[in-house]
C-alpha cells in the first residue's frame, strides 16, 4: 500500500504548481485525504483535506484562497493546485489517508492519518 506525491519544484513567487498524489495497493475513494507541509526547522502543518466525495473541503488559514484541493476516485488521485505561491510555502509536501473512519470529515490533526507519501520539495523563491 503506497502513497506516490509528486509535481514539487523551485518557482519564483507569485507562479503555481499542481502537486498529485496517487494510490496503489489499495483504495482510499471512501476515505478522507489530506496535504501537510513541513519547512526545515519547523513542525509539520496542515495544508487542506477532503472528504470521500470532495464535497466537504478544509484549509489552513496561510493558504485560503490560494490553494485548492480536489480528487478524483476514479484512479485514485488526490491534487493540491497552489495558486500565487509565496516564499513562506517552501517546504516538502505530503500527502495522506485517514482510513480510520468510513466516509468520515476532513481532519486537521496529523496523527488522524494512518497512510503517508515520502513527500515533495516546494520552494518558492522571493
């Protein structure tokens, strides 16, 4: 069972970047997914999460109206779009699963998801 997050990179403030993260080994269509950033020196954080069906959608405050999260079920992909990207948004991102819960809310906390990808490398320069 495997988490495979790509799509990071170095871009110059104000650009964008779509950061995927697909499954394999099993499926997570029934299950929340959430995007966490962690920057050298710092803990990691919460970025957004979605629901199974995409239709309850959650964000942290640094990155409201500039990030969006989505999914599609179909091949088992979650997406974090990152719009007007700032220097304080480098850092690795992750992608993870929450199968603790069937159907369950978006969850902002870490510790609710149990399946993690190895991460990818934003950095966003001024």
């Amino acid at each position: 069972v495997q988490l495979q997050d790509y799509g990071g990179g170095f871009v110059q403030a104000g650009s964008y970047l779509r950061l995927s993260c697909a499954a394999s080994g099993r499926t997570f269509s029934n299950y929340v997914m959430g995007w966490f950033r962690q920057a050298p020196g710092k803990e990691r954080e919460f970025v957004a999460a979605i629901n199974w069906s995409g239709g309850i959608t959650r964000y942290a405050d640094s990155v409201k109206g500039r990030f969006t999260i989505s999914r599609d079920n179909a091949v088992d992909a979650v997406y974090l779009q990152m719009n007007s990207l700032r220097p304080e948004d480098t850092a690795v991102y992750s992608c993870a699963a929450d199968t603790h819960t069937w159907r369950g809310g978006p969850a902002e906390r870490d510790i609710n998801y149990n399946y993690w990808g190895q991460g990818t490398q934003v950095t966003v320069s001024s």
